[in-house]
C-alpha cells in the first residue's frame, strides 16, 4: 500500500515549519504586531498542527479553531500584556502570519 502524496507533502510541510519554529522576545514581535500579522496559538495546542492548517490553506478548520480561540489575531490587549511582561514566544512564519505561542515558565516544584 502506498502512501497518499497530499500526507506526504503534509509530512514534509510539517518538517519544514519545525526546523523553521524559533524563540523569540516580545521586542521581535512587536513590528510584526503592529503590521497585524501575529497569530496566537492558545496554550496546549502544537504550533506546528496550527501553521500547517494555515500554511495548508485549510479555511474551514481554521474557521473552526478561530471560534473556539485555539488560533486569534494578536489584538491591543495581548500586546500591553506582553509589553508589561515581556515573555519569550515560540514562533513560526507562515506568510503573512506570524504564528507565536507564549513560552510558559516552568513552576519550581
């Protein structure tokens, strides 16, 4: 049995945006914040999963994750909050978004 080529470029796509996902500081951000391109991605949702929907096109399950906030547009309140605080953020470009999710600290324990 062979493999279907639409998994095959989904799987090299997939590969592609991780080795291109990096950390990045609220201060790298904000042009892009500014220009309206940043798309978070909720807490405990895979950053890759949400750039491949994105890079793939995938209008209606992205519509979906829009309306139940795994994806938003970045918008003034996330920007003062990450202003006064300053977090990391992994992120990844899929033209013209900049996908970002907040690096969470890890809590002593």
């Amino acid at each position: 049995m062979t493999a279907n080529p639409s998994d095959q470029n989904s799987e090299i796509l997939r590969d592609k945006l991780n080795l291109e996902t990096a950390q990045l500081a609220w201060a790298e951000l904000e042009r892009h914040f500014a220009r309206g391109d940043v798309v978070k991605v909720a807490v405990g949702v895979d950053l890759i999963d949400a750039a491949l929907l994105i890079a793939e096109n995938n209008t209606a399950e992205a519509q979906t994750w829009l309306a139940d906030g795994r994806i938003a547009l970045a918008d003034m309140g996330d920007a003062e909050g990450w202003h006064a605080r300053q977090p990391m953020f992994w992120a990844v470009v899929v033209a013209p978004w900049v996908l970002v999710q907040e690096v969470l600290k890890e809590l002593d324990s």
